[in-house]
C-alpha cells in the first residue's frame, strides 16, 4: 500500500534536512566563505576582529576548470545526421544555454543539482524545464533500478508583515501536488488543484557527478581538495600575521622612557611612528645615555614553500595543469606539453559529460512526453552533443579533419562538424555544394539559392 502523499512529503524532507549541513559546508568552501580552521579557539578568541582570514579558494579554480570544458551544443536522434531542432527549440526556450552551466558547477560542488520538468500554462508553448540547487530539491531513488521515485522542493517566501512562509512541490510518477507549511502542518496549497498529469515517473532528474554503485546520490568535486584548501588558507593567514609582526626589523630601546618620543614639536609620536622605523631619530639628542638595537627580521620563505607544495598535492588530484596554478620555469613549456599536461583533465571533462549527457537526455524525453503527449521509442537512443573538451588550435583540428577525410575515413558532413560548424552554417555549406555542382553542369544558379535557409532532403547530400 501507497503511503500517504504527505507521509511522503515529510520523509524527503527529512531526508533532506539530514543533508543540507553538508550541502551547505560544500557551497561555503566553493564561495570562500568558510570559516577558518586549524587554529585554537583561545587564540581567536585573544585576537578578535584583528585576525582577517586569508582565502586562496582551490576549491573553486577546481570546480570551474572542470566546468568550463562542459557546454551542449545539441541532441541528436537516432541516425540522424543533424541536430535536432525540436529539442534544441525547448533548450533555448528555457534559457538553458546559461543555466546548465549553473546547474553543472552545483553538481560538481554539491554532489548533485536537479531538472524539473512541466506544462507551460500559455497555449501552445513550449515544456518549461528549470534547474534546480540540491539545497531546495531531494530525490529519492529506487534501490534496484535507481531511477527516481519521488521528489521535493522546498522554499520559504518572505511576507510583508509575520513570518516568511514556507512551501513545498511534491512530484510523484503520476502526481504533481503543491504544499504550504500552517500552524506547523503541512496542508496542501489551496491556491494550487494537484497536476494528475499521468506521466508514469517523477518530472525530477537529477545531474549526479560521480555516482557510485551504492551510492548514487554522487560525491562532490571538492571532497578531497577541500581538507588541502583549508590548510592553505590557515599557512596563508599565519604568514600575513608574520608579516605584520616579525617580518619587519623589531627594535628595542634601553635607558628610555615614554617622554622621550617626541616630535621636533616636542608632541607625542603614534605608536606605528614607534615601531616602523623612527626610534633612531627620535632619541638623538635626548637621552645621550640610551641604547638602541634591533633583532633580526624573520624569513617567510617556509609559508612560501608549504603552499607551493600543498598546491602541487592540489593539483594532482584536481587533474590541473601546473601552469593553472601559477608554476612555471625561465623555460616556457612548448605547446604540446601544455595540451600533454592537460590530458588528465580533459578525460574528467569527457567522464562528466557521458554522466551529465545522460541527465540532459532523460529530461529532454520528459519535455517531449508533456509536449507531443506521447512517448516516443526512438529518443531512447537520444544523443547528448558536447562541444569538445580539449583546447585543440584551428591549424590543428583542421589539419587532422582534413586529413581523415582525403584518406576516405570521414565524410564531408562530418568533418564540418568535427572542425565546429554549427548546423546552421553546415546546411547553408550543402546548398553552396549543390548550387556549385548545378553550375558544373552548365546550369544558372542565381546567388539567392545560396543564403541561409531551408534545405531541402535532397540537396544534403
């Protein structure tokens, strides 16, 4: 038997409320506004508001190497040769050119973000497809076939006067019900009649970075750089507080007393006058029988080698060129040995877009299930279309293309788009190809058969 829709309701959020201390501790590393660690609480209690934190945030130069190489540039259908333009329509319809790439940094931070899919309420429009922060949506997962079972959405709106209110969206495989926190009940929204809108699975796809087998929730990018990121920050903080009290000479004074630093107006000097430089002018002439010295100055240069060598450890596991993090030699690497120090990464970018590919691929047969009202079996073999990982130069992407292409191994189209043509500029090239074999026959082919538009099945050869 079914549990209850709001026995349900309470379970994600429970589930939910377990999680978010460490959703929130992820999110706060990647925004370089954790606190500091690693130094005794009497001590920060002693230095109060003196101690500023120093941040060096690895975290997030992880985290966006890794997400600058994952851009979609389409989906492809099943043996087709093109893009397809009725998923592509709903892409930018929603706007996700941009905020995919938000949804796969909270990914690759926090472990996992979410899609929800549903009806536009306008006539004719097109799905609405949001993306969605693991701080506000929970999944639950079917433990044999781990596809989602059920689904919240949680968010307080603030009200003019009282408190803010706190609502809920609840998603089930055939239901779609909308809920607001009273007197410390939940109680269905009156606002809003629930949605039976029959699809068979929950409208909610979660975009997982590194699922495991028994875990399939994910792991954040940041698990292991997150323990190194804070030890940076606590070397980097003690060297500025070095800097500000051992790193400059410290000079003493003996057979001196409070009067005699003064001014040649005979006013009191400030404190800093004391300590950063002017006490051999301030005595001269006053106090004939004082002693004046100065200890040695202290050398920072183990803070410097302690980051260089947590950066190093930094940029093993994040799988970061070591240029990424400000090492380089009187030498200049070549560029081959950039694109050699790079390969590591660019293999995490591929791994994140067949994972990532996948979530993208299930929410588009969502959309198109609520926009034709029907399944359709040939999107099971729906193809996620990634701009390239790597940072290959123009001279080169060419120079491989064309050569594959002059052996007979790949077909014009394909090295069209193997060098980056997008569709658009694909189709206008085939009718340039055609208008070009019809002159070869002798044919006039007047110049308005070769601007951008419609072609025809035939032509694209």
């Amino acid at each position: 038997m079914a549990p209850e829709p709001v026995d349900q309701l309470k379970y994600l959020l429970d589930c939910h409320k377990k999680e978010l201390t460490d959703l929130r501790e992820l999110n706060a590393h990647y925004e370089g506004t954790m606190d500091l660690s690693y130094i005794h609480p009497e001590l920060l209690a002693e230095l109060d508001d003196r101690l500023q934190q120093v941040v060096i945030n690895w975290p997030e130069l992880v985290v966006d190497s890794l997400d600058e190489r994952l851009d979609v540039e389409g989906f492809r259908l099943r043996d087709a040769a093109e893009a397809d333009d009725d998923l592509w329509d709903i892409w930018q319809f929603n706007d996700l050119d941009e905020v995919s790439q938000q949804g796969h940094v909270d990914a690759l931070v926090m472990k996992r973000a979410f899609t929800i899919t549903g009806a536009n309420d306008e006539v004719g429009g097109l799905p609405l497809v949001t993306v969605e922060s693991p701080l506000q949506v929970y999944a639950d997962f079917d433990s044999r076939t781990r596809a989602v079972t059920s689904a919240v959405k949680t968010w307080k709106e603030d009200q003019p006067e009282g408190p803010a209110i706190e609502y809920a969206s609840l998603y089930l495989p055939n239901e779609t019900s909308w809920w607001l926190r009273k007197n410390g009940q939940w109680v269905l929204n009156p606002d809003f009649e629930p949605d039976m809108h029959d699809l068979g699975v929950v409208p909610v796809v979660p975009i997982v970075n590194r699922p495991r087998l028994k875990c399939p929730g994910g792991r954040s990018e940041l698990a292991s750089i997150v323990p190194l990121s804070m030890a940076a920050n606590k070397i980097a903080t003690d060297m500025m507080v070095s800097a500000e009290f051992h790193a400059m000479p410290r000079r003493y004074v003996l057979g001196a007393d409070e009067a005699d630093f003064t001014d040649e107006h005979n006013r009191p000097v400030t404190g800093w006058s004391k300590v950063a430089g002017r006490v051999w002018a301030m005595l001269k002439g006053k106090n004939e029988g004082a002693e004046v010295g100065q200890f040695p100055e202290a050398n920072l240069s183990n803070f410097h080698e302690t980051l260089n060598q947590l950066a190093r450890i930094v940029a093993s596991l994040g799988a970061l060129p070591p240029q990424f993090l400000g090492f380089s030699t009187d030498n200049p690497a070549s560029a081959d040995a950039i694109r050699s120090s790079e390969a590591r990464l660019v293999k995490r970018a591929e791994r994140r877009q067949r994972a990532f590919g996948g979530a993208w691929e299930r929410t588009m047969r969502i959309a198109h299930r609520i926009q034709t009202s029907r399944w359709d079996d040939s999107l099971h073999r729906l193809e996620t279309l990634w701009r390239d990982a790597s940072t290959p130069t123009v001279a080169q992407k060419a120079d491989a293309s064309t050569k594959l292409h002059a052996a007979g191994i790949v077909p014009t189209e394909q090295t069209r788009e193997d060098l980056g043509y997008t569709s658009v500029q694909r189709a206008r090239m085939r009718k340039m190809d055609a208008a070009d074999a019809r002159r070869a026959m002798g044919e006039d082919v007047p110049d308005d058969d070769v601007l951008p538009g419609e072609v025809p099945v035939e032509s694209a050869a």
